[in-house]
C-alpha cells in the first residue's frame, strides 16, 4: 500500500464521492439516512487526516500556500459545521436533504479544487519522500486516532505557538466527551452483530460517566454562581432524565430488536441537543463567571468518574443501594455516581 499523502487523500476523496453518490441515488428518506450516516464519519476522519498532518506540514515547509491551506482548513470548518448540523438533526426535517445537498456541493468543490490545483504544487514543491512521511504519519493517526473528533484548531505553521497550551479544565474535556458520545452514537448506528452490541455497552458507560460527572461537579457549581443557575440547569436536569428513560427502554429492547434504529435516532436527537444547551446557557458562562483555577480543579471529578465507573452493566459487589430494579443501564448510571461520590469524599477526608 502506498504511503505517500496524496496518494491517501484521492482514495479519502474517492471514498467520500462514492457515499455522496449513495445519498444521491436514496430514494427513501431511510436510506438517504442509512447515508448521511456514512458520510459523517468518513468526513470527519478525512478532515482529521489533512487538518492534523497535511495541513501543518505544506505550511511549515511550503509557506508560498500559506493562503490556500487557510482557506482549505476554513471549508473544512464549514463542512464540520454541517456535519454537526446533521448530526443533531432528523432524517424527516424538512431542511436535512437541504442541508446534505449543500454540503456535498460544499466538499465536492473543495476536493475538486485539491485535486486540480493544490496537490500538484504540493507534490511538486515537497517530493516523493516527504509526501510519505505525512502518509506514514495519516496512517499512524488512523490507527490510534481511529477518526475521534478533536478540538479545532488553524493548522500551525511549524513554529512553537505564541501562548504556552492552556491547562484542560472540565469545560473543555466535558465538551471533548460531547464529541466522543456523538462519534459513539454513529458507531452503534453502523456497526453490526457483536461489535453493535459493544459499541451500544461502551456508550452507556460514557453517558453514565458524563452526565455522573455533570450532575457531581458542574451542575451544583453553575447553580452556585451563575445568573439564574437554578433555573438553567433544572432544565438540563430534566432533559437528563428524559434521556435516561429512553435509554433504558433501548437497553430492554437491545440493539437488534426492530424498533432500536428509530428509538436510538431519537436518543441522539435529545442527547446531542441537550450538550448543545449545555454548551451554550451553561458552560459559556461558567467559562465567564468561574475562577479559571476552580475549573481547572473540577478536571479530577470527572477522571475521577472515568476511572471508577463500572465497564459492565450489570452491578458487582460495589454497590449495595444501587437501583438494579431500573434495568441494567440505569443501575450502571446510580453504580458510577455512588462510587464518585465515594471517591471525592474519600479525596476530602
Ligand atoms: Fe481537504
Ligand atoms: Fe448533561
Ligand atoms: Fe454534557
């Protein structure tokens, strides 16, 4: 197989015309779903791929492309956008053929763009051998980053960036979950047989650890100093509880029941809307009216609820007041939360 960067972008962009085509030719609204369903995450590991190696690389070394690679990282950040547009969005509202249309327009004319004009100054200003090693490098990225959303950020040139990393805080690895549990969802939705089924587990333990960690950490401190934090985050509580209920109806049915796509369509639905809620009438303004270094503290509340939460969804002996009755999913969730609240307390003795 070859390694030489381009050479992996054209099958990346051959890849994603082929499933542009499928949506095209989907002549029930299912299948014009069964697509986008596809598409998103073949775009999202194509965009990592050229926004994390490709990208830094032609700027660090060719720097006449300065402009076109920050136009070409601007359309990808257009075509994100969409994509999380989508992702939040059901297949029967009226704008979402609208909207995939417009984004298939949108990357066809970037990927056609790349292939006719960018790549051959690429290639010709950085030669074989340095074209496979962002290769060697895209296919290392693949392997362990197995297409996993990260932050955006503009492709550096090569040089150290002017202000030192900033240390996470719970805003920003809460909102790393968020993209984690999106990339969950479109796993459970396409895999099948056994892999269904783990991936299905895995993100009923992300969801336990998250909202655990949310519910623990972040809710009693946004209720504390934020402008009617009452109020904000008894309607995220709400929205929670509601997710959970249905959660735990797809959980009783399990993934290959024939009602688990529609039932699971709308738990992404209510759960990516709910993170979005989040992150615009909570975390914005923790952001603004929390201490950065009480944040930045927060970060162990939720490792903390990572590393002792259950991996199995039916309880051991950790926990004597779990609510078991509630089905295995639920009891997941009340296992995490004793055992955090075990280990903060622990923590402060
Ligand atoms: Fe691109
Ligand atoms: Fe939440
Ligand atoms: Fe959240």
């Amino acid at each position: 197989m070859s390694t030489d960067a381009i050479v992996l972008l054209r099958e990346d962009h051959k890849e994603i015309r082929r499933l542009f085509r499928e949506f095209q030719s989907a002549n029930t609204p299912a299948r014009k779903a069964a697509a986008v369903r596809r598409i998103l995450p073949a775009l999202a590991t194509y965009r990592q791929r050229e926004d994390e190696c490709m990208y830094p690389q032609v700027r660090s070394l060719l720097p006449e492309l300065d402009r076109d690679v920050l136009e070409n990282s601007e359309e990808h950040h257009v075509a994100e956008v969409l994509c999380a547009e989508l992702a939040t969005m059901k297949p029967d509202d009226e704008r979402f053929t609208a909207k995939t249309t417009v984004l298939i327009e949108t990357v066809t004319r970037h990927i056609t763009d790349e292939e006719q004009d960018w790549f051959p100054q690429v290639r010709k200003g950085l030669g074989r051998k340095q074209l496979q090693d962002i290769g060697a490098r895209m296919i290392t990225l693949r392997k362990n980053g197995s297409g996993k959303k990260k932050p955006r950020t503009t492709p550096t040139n090569g040089a150290a960036p002017k202000d030192a990393a900033p240390k996470q805080d719970v805003v920003d690895l809460l909102i790393q979950q968020h993209n984690q549990i999106r990339d969950l969802f479109l796993e459970v939705e396409t895999a099948t047989g056994k892999a269904k089924h783990q991936a299905f587990q895995q993100l009923v333990r992300l969801l336990a650890v998250h909202e655990t960690a949310e519910e623990q950490a972040v809710h009693p401190v946004a209720r504390l100093h934020l402008d009617g934090g009452g109020a904000i985050v008894d309607a995220r509580l709400a929205e929670e509880h509601q997710a959970k209920q249905t959660l735990a109806a797809l959980e009783e049915m399990g993934p290959d029941a024939p009602e688990f796509p529609r039932l699971l369509d709308d738990l992404r639905v209510s759960v990516l809307e709910h993170a979005s809620h989040e992150e615009a009438y909570e975390f914005r303004y923790l952001r603004r009216d929390v201490p950065a270094a009480e944040l930045r503290a927060l970060v162990k509340v939720v490792k903390a609820a990572e590393a002792v939460a259950p991996t199995h969804p039916h309880p051991g002996i950790e926990s004597a007041t779990a609510n078991t009755l509630a089905g295995p999913a639920l009891s997941l969730f009340d296992r995490t939360k004793d055992l955090v609240h075990n280990t903060i307390h622990r923590g402060k003795r």
